[in-house]
C-alpha cells in the first residue's frame, strides 16, 4: 500500500520528479564516466608500449628516456653508438633488438628512423601490432611511412613527398630540401604516439645527413644527373634518388625483447653496467607507473569534481522534496485520518527518495553504457581508449551503491520534517 502511494504521488508531481530524476541521472552518468575514463586512460597510458622488456639509451633519468623515446617528448641527452646496439642485438639474452634514430621533424611531428623489425616487433595496448591501413613499409633510402594522424592532418596520400627538417619545432627552418622523401605507407590508428610520427630508415637518416654538419648543410659538388632531379615538394612528384649510406654512426635508443623475461632484471643491471659507454636500461611497464604517479595527480581530482555533481544533484533532490512539504500537508492530514502514522507518513519520504535515487541511478548507468556503445569506435581510433561497451566493473558497482546510500541519507531531512508535522498537526491543518 505504501508503494502504491508513493507511486500515485510521485505521478502527481511528475514533472518535478522528473526534473530532479534527470538531475541524479547525470550526476550519476558523470561519475561513472570519469571512472570508466580514468581507468581506461591510464590502461592506455600503461599499454602505449607492450611487449617491450627493456628500453636502452643514454644514460640519464629513466622518465626522460622513457618520454623521448616512447612518446617523443623532448630529447636524447646524448645519442648511443651503433656498435653498442650490435653488441646487444647479440646477446644471448636477446630474442629481438629495434634501434630507433631522433632529432628531425616535418612540420612539428617527429621522424623516427628505425628498421624493419620496428614493424615486426614493436606492439601496443596488449600486444596489438602495427599495421598498415595503405601502402608497404620502407624498402630503400628516400621511402616514408607515415602515422595516421601526420597523413590526415597534413593531407597525404601515398606518392607524395615530404620534406624533413633538421630538429624539432613547428617551423621547418634548416630543411633537407635536396633529398625529399616519398610515403609509401600509411599506418593504422594506434591512439599512440605512433600516430603521430613518420618512420623511415636508419640509412635514409644516415643519407639525409651526409652533407650536414653541427646541423648546417657542407656544400658538395654536384654530380652527373643531379640538375635532373625535381626538387618540387608536392603530390605525384618524381624524387630524385638519395646516394648509398653506409651504416649510421649513432643512433636515440633501443627496444629489447627478451628470450626470457625473467632474465630482465640482470640484463639490466649488465647494462647499466657496461664499460663501452654509459648506458641506462629502464623497463617501460615500471617508469610508466613512476610517470603516472606524478602526472596522475588530475585523474584524482576530477572524480573529485565527479562526486561533487554527485552530491549536488542528491542535496537538489532533498530541496525539492523539502519545500513541498508545505504544499503536501492536506495530503499528510489525509493519510493521518485513514490511519496512517507519523512513521509511516516519514517512511513514505524516504521511500520517495529512494525511487527517485533509484530510477535515476538506472538512467545514469544506461546514458554511459549507449555512450560508449555509439563512442568506442572513435575513442579507440582517436585516443586509444579501448572501451568495453555493456560492462560494468566491481569499482562502477561500489560507485552506484554509494550513490544508492547517499538518496537514501539525503532523504532523511525531508523524512524527519514529514514526521515532526504529522506529530505537531494531527488531523488539524495548520495554514
């Protein structure tokens, strides 16, 4: 009987239930959006590299190395001999070795220089592989392959030429105009770094800058063939051919991956340790927890802010119903005179609060589980946040059964004044 009461007068007053049910809803829909972004965003953040045992580069702190050489922020203190990377491509220890080259961009995005075991080996977000959306990867000197941000942004297609710049900055001001660069591949989105960076060749970069020293260009003689070649930077142009380079002196860091990853902590600790020159071995999975533990801090305070929405929209839920006590006294009186008791009548309150709490909740949690349903495709593309569409964590869990606990406390006030009227009115209308 108290259900159907309190159904009847809920109905009554239905558009300003309504108004505050959608006030909980969204409360309830951003909290739960902050949590399942925040976790997800840092699952991302962790897996930006997956599969990778070890990180090696010169040596300095193991956030720096970790930042220049995963997600091409800053640069390399200093660079690596090659001769180093050959030695510990051959350990025993080793199962696979990816040299990667820094320190030139093309109109502010970074160009790595790598080898083909960059595509065979190098894995992200739970030991997914790169793969190419269009095109082949770089066979030869003067061959690009671009992330699918730099393609969409910039507008290439395959056959195009690009430019690249000596350093990084988004002015392209010393270029290496006399060798442009051909894309032959596009990438899949990865929400990485990846994306956001053009891969060519360890020997195209040796190639690059065989005419460049302390970053200005030496003037060479020309030779037979050279005033032949286009130098015209545009779509379907004829680049002209980069001479042979030898292997490259140098190179940014390496990516290992162990035969055994149990072995890792000793190779590390061989390699911080080796005489040819001074090296730093960091495992990614371990910096990127030291990274997140300083960075993290903002995810913290948003479900802050989250849980504040939260409560205003419960506090909003106890106003209303608060200020229509007044107007709902006849209705108590009512009650009163067909035996109701005050307990009842504060029961009725609180019941109240809960439905609305309640139906709130559930509209909240459908409004997330259709968002992510319609947005993970383009989170995934986009960011590289893998969402789970109709899934629901033990944390979301907890999170709506603190909301459930919180309508049912914010309905105690209004509850307490119900009761404390019918005691002081009885069957007597007080206005």
């Amino acid at each position: 009987m108290l259900l159907k009461i309190t159904r009847a007068s809920l109905w009554n007053r239905r558009f300003a239930v309504a108004l505050t049910l959608f006030t909980v809803a969204i409360s309830v829909a951003l909290l739960l959006a902050v949590e399942r972004l925040r976790v997800e965003t840092r699952r991302s953040f962790a897996s930006t590299i997956s599969g990778t045992d070890l990180i090696v580069g010169a040596r300095t702190g193991p956030v720096q190395l970790l930042l220049y050489s995963v997600f091409r922020i800053g640069d390399a203190s200093n660079n690596i001999r090659y001769s180093s990377f050959q030695e510990l491509a051959a350990l025993p220890q080793v199962a696979w070795a990816i040299p990667i080259s820094l320190g030139d961009s093309h109109r502010g995005y970074r160009v790595l220089g790598t080898t083909s075991t960059y595509f065979e080996h190098f894995r992200y977000a739970d030991q997914r592989g790169l793969k190419l959306a269009r095109g082949a990867e770089f066979a030869g000197i003067g061959e690009a392959v671009l992330g699918a941000e730099v393609a969409a942004r910039l507008g290439y297609e395959i056959g195009d030429a690009v430019v690249i710049a000596h350093g990084i900055g988004n002015r392209d001001i010393m270029v290496h105009d006399d060798q442009p660069f051909r894309v032959v591949g596009i990438l899949e989105r990865t929400g990485t770094p990846v994306d956001r960076t053009l891969h060519v060749s360890l020997q195209s970069i040796e190639a690059m800058h065989a005419d460049w020293q302390h970053g200005v260009r030496i003037p060479r003689r020309p030779t037979a063939g050279d005033g032949d070649a286009s130098r015209e930077v545009g779509h379907d142009v004829h680049v002209a051919p980069a001479t042979a380079a030898a292997a490259p002196q140098t190179i940014t860091a390496v990516f290992l991956g162990l035969k055994n990853r149990a072995a890792a902590f000793a190779l590390q600790r061989q390699i911080n340790e080796y005489s040819g020159e001074p090296l730093l071995a960091i495992m990614p999975a371990m910096t990127m927890a030291q990274l997140w533990s300083l960075v993290g801090v903002a995810e913290s305070a948003l479900l802050l802010v989250a849980w504040c929405v939260v409560v205003a929209g419960l506090l909003g839920m106890t106003t209303a119903l608060v200020s229509t006590l007044s107007e709902r006294r006849r209705e108590m009186a009512i009650l009163r005179a067909i035996g109701a008791r005050p307990w009842q009548i504060a029961a009725l309150l609180m019941l109240e609060s809960a439905l609305i709490t309640l139906l709130g909740t559930a509209l909240g949690v459908s409004l997330v589980q259709l968002g992510v349903l319609l947005l993970a495709p383009s989170l995934s593309g986009q960011f590289g946040l893998h969402l789970q569409p109709l899934t629901f964590t033990l944390r979301e869990l907890g999170l709506v059964l603190a909301v459930l606990v919180g309508g049912q406390i914010a309905g105690i006030l209004p509850a307490l004044l119900a009761y404390r009227r019918s005691l002081a009115d009885g069957l007597t209308i007080r206005i």
